[in-house]
C-alpha cells in the first residue's frame, strides 16, 4: 500500500477525529480493542497498523478512506455517511462508538473484578480505593441518560446483584464527574444529584465488603449532595457518612451527625420524612453500637412514631433504604442484639413480614439480623435456617465478610447443623477458605462488635 500517507498523517487525522467527537484515548481504545497507550502511540505516529485495521478503525471515527492515502479513492466513503450533516454524523457515529463502553460505564471492568473471581468469591469491592482516587477516562453523557445508568445501578444494589455494580461503578463514576463538570446553572444541580446518588452506591458497596475505599465514597457523596441544595440526597449521604463513623469506633459522632441532619428535614412532605425516619433509625443502631441503650430507645422509638403517622400513605421509594414499620422492627432487632439483649427480639421477630419487605437486598438484611438474635441466644438449628433465607433472597449477600464470619462461627460451633459444612464450602466460609483468602482484620468497633454492613 504505497499509496498511505505518513504515519504521523495518519495519528494526525485520528487525533483529529476523536476530539471532534469529543473523545479520550481510553474510549476509543476500549470501543475498538486497544489501549489507552496503543491509542495514544498510533496519534503519535509511532505506531503502524495493517491496512485492514487501520480501516475499521478509520471508520469507527468517521475518516473516509482516501484521507488515509496519499491519492484520492475515488467512490470510497465511510459506511453510513451519505446524506447526513457531518456534525449529525459525528454525534451519531460517538452514540455507536460508545455503546457499552467506558462513558457510562455500564460494561466498565476497570479495578472491577472478573466473572472467574466473582464465582470463586471474589470482593466486588475489589480496586473501589483505586478508582476512587483516579477515575478512568469518560465523556460527558446526556443526564437523563446518566439518571436511567444511575437507577439500574441502583436495581442492582437493591436486588444485591455486587458483582454488578462493582463492575458498572467506576465508568459510571466518572461518567457522572464529567457530565457535573461540563453542566451549568440548573443542569449541574441535577448533576450534583446524580453523582451524590452514584458515590452513595459507592460507599454502600464498600460498607457491605468492610472496605476503607467507604470513607473517601460517603465524604464525596455528601458534598456533591450539600452542593445540590436537595434535602433527600442530603439526607441519603448523610446516613452512609455516619456508618463510616460508626464503623471506625466513633458511635457518639455518628449519632450526633443523624440527628443533626435529621432536625434539619421538613416532616411535612411525605419523602423528606421517610428520610428523616432511616436517619433515625441509623442513629438507633448507632447509639446501640455504642451501649446507650436510653437513646438507642429513644431514637426507634422517634422513628416508630414517624412511620405511624405517615402509614395511611403509600411509604415514597427511597434511593437504597426503606422506612415502614416493617423496617423498623427490623432495626428493632438489630438494636437489642447490639445492647445484648437478643431474647427481646424474638417476640417483634416472630411478628415480622421479611417476604413483604420490598427488595432482596432489605429481606437478606432482615433475616440476617435474625440469624444473628438467634446466634447470641445459642440456637444454631435457627441462625442456620435464617442464613439459608439470605442465600434464598441474595446469594451474594450471603458471601460478605460478616456473614462469612457468622457461618465460620456457626460450622465450628459445639452443636453439629445438618448442612451447615456444605453450605459453608458454598459460600466461601470453609476452612479451605480460611486458609486461601486473607482474613478481614480486626476493626476498632465501638462497644459490642458492629459486622451488619448496613444500618
């Protein structure tokens, strides 16, 4: 092919073409099959490729043919280009390019586990920290686009899919940092919404696998969410934040945090007061966390009060919890286990619809918390049946560090289960696992140990 232009023509008119479409080298190259730095090399013009390749990836960015030869090609166009304005033509031909890749991160794998490590057990809070502090490359996206990406990250938490979000999380991350960047006036409000929301999943995933990256996740939710001047992400990065604080052994800090925020809130719309009760009901856990049994009643107490007088309306859907009654006494139980006084669950335990709780993610909390009454009470048979209920609703809820620890507890316990040895090896609680994978350390929690991932 003597007829091709110079390479560094050539890396010129690719360079050219993916800023026209507003494009990073790390885009390009993960819609095509190459790297970051392949891409990068080819602009540079230190890089050659077949004459093939060379045209597909021609195409991809809309250069015609003959801009790639030294003599025009006569009759030669890219594919789709007939008939369309060039700028129509470039924001289509982007769309197409970008179709499941980086820029809304929907199939991203960057610092995300693979489907091998997934069913070995791997965290999919896996490389959270790394992309925290260095998101991948992304585009602005339209953001009612960035909204639809946001809510099916959040089906995936809701229906405790994490191997999912893990993987969609760090293209959508930076998806919606460059879109809040390039927003103004009432678009980057929303935008402020919408990156809270994202970095609130952030931290809700890294508190369900007891990783750092969590701080760093709910600091940067409440601030994209102050900045939005909403009241409910507020309130919503607001309760992660102080799961955070209550996981680093700092309870009274947490406490005073959710209810601050919680005085702050309008009682008198139906969804500020929903968040006003979850606030609460984080408190109640808090103070229990943290032995004040009179404020950890107090608090449950408060957020009863506040689902009774809202229970004639139909409870408005919250971004990642819930506030009925039924949650409530959820929280009820998890409170009297951490004040030590599990045999005062037993009673609203019994009493619980878990099946009518809305999502997999709250129904696996929920009887997780009752495989943990009826541990502290010594009843294996029970905590086993409880435990086999999270795996029915979320089996990947059943393989978090907590849970793995509770049924270790449970396989070595005097009393032999039926099962439990099996179920065990299932979910990655075996002594093969023990000796495989480095155990979670040890963490400064304050008063009675605090393993619920939630709250």
């Amino acid at each position: 092919m003597d007829g091709i232009r110079t390479a560094q023509e050539i890396g010129a008119e690719l360079r050219a073409a993916r800023c026209r479409m507003r494009l990073t080298q790390a885009e390009v190259g993960k819609a095509v099959g190459y790297s970051a730095s392949a891409v990068s090399r080819l602009e540079a013009g230190r890089m050659r490729l077949e004459y093939d390749r060379l045209l597909a990836l021609a195409a991809s960015l809309g250069i015609p043919a003959d801009r790639l030869t030294a003599t025009p090609v006569p009759g030669r166009a890219v594919v789709g280009t007939v008939g369309r304005p060039a700028d129509e033509e470039d924001a289509v031909r982007r769309r197409n390019l970008l179709t499941g890749a980086v820029a809304i991160g929907v199939t991203a794998t960057i610092g995300a586990p693979s489907a091998a490590a997934a069913a070995a057990g791997g965290d999919p809070a896996t490389g959270l920290e790394d992309y925290l502090f260095r998101l991948p490359s992304a585009a602005p996206v339209p953001l009612g686009r960035l909204v639809q990406e946001t809510a099916g990250a959040r089906s995936d938490f809701r229906a405790a899919r994490y191997t999912d979000l893990g993987r969609a999380l760090p293209g959508l991350l930076a998806a919606a940092s460059a879109t809040w960047e390039e927003a103004r006036g009432h678009e980057r409000e929303k935008a402020n919404v919408a990156l809270a929301r994202v970095y609130v999943l952030a931290a809700e995933l890294a508190l369900k696998q007891h990783s750092d990256a969590a701080w760093a996740a709910a600091d940067r939710a409440l601030t994209a969410a102050r900045a939005s001047g909403h009241p409910v992400p507020i309130g919503e990065a607001s309760r992660v934040l102080a799961i955070t604080m209550r996981r680093s052994g700092n309870c009274p800090t947490a406490v005073r945090h959710l209810t601050r925020e919680a005085q702050e809130l309008d009682t008198g719309q139906a969804q500020t007061a929903a968040v006003r009760t979850t606030l609460m009901l984080t408190a109640a856990y808090s103070a229990a966390t943290g032995g004040d049994r009179s404020a950890a009643l107090d608090l449950l107490g408060a957020a009863e009060e506040e689902t009774t007088r809202r229970e004639a309306a139909v409870p408005p859907g919250l971004f990642t919890v819930d506030a009925t009654r039924t949650q409530v006494d959820v929280y009820r139980i998890g409170v009297l286990n951490a004040l030590g006084t599990p045999d005062e669950g037993v009673n609203v335990a019994r009493r619980i619809n878990i099946a009518s709780m809305p999502t997999p993610e709250r129904r696996a909390r929920a009887w997780t918390d009752t495989a943990r009454m009826w541990h502290s009470l010594g009843n294996g048979r029970q905590t086993f049946a409880a435990l086999r209920h999270v795996e029915q609703e979320a089996p990947q809820e059943v393989r978090r560090p907590a849970l793995r620890a509770l049924t270790s507890d449970l396989l070595y316990a005097p009393v032999r289960v039926p099962g439990v040895r099996e179920f065990a090896v299932r979910t990655g609680a075996s002594p093969a696992w023990r000796r495989t994978r480095r155990p979670v350390p040890a963490q400064p929690w304050c008063g009675r140990a605090d393993t619920a991932g939630g709250g």
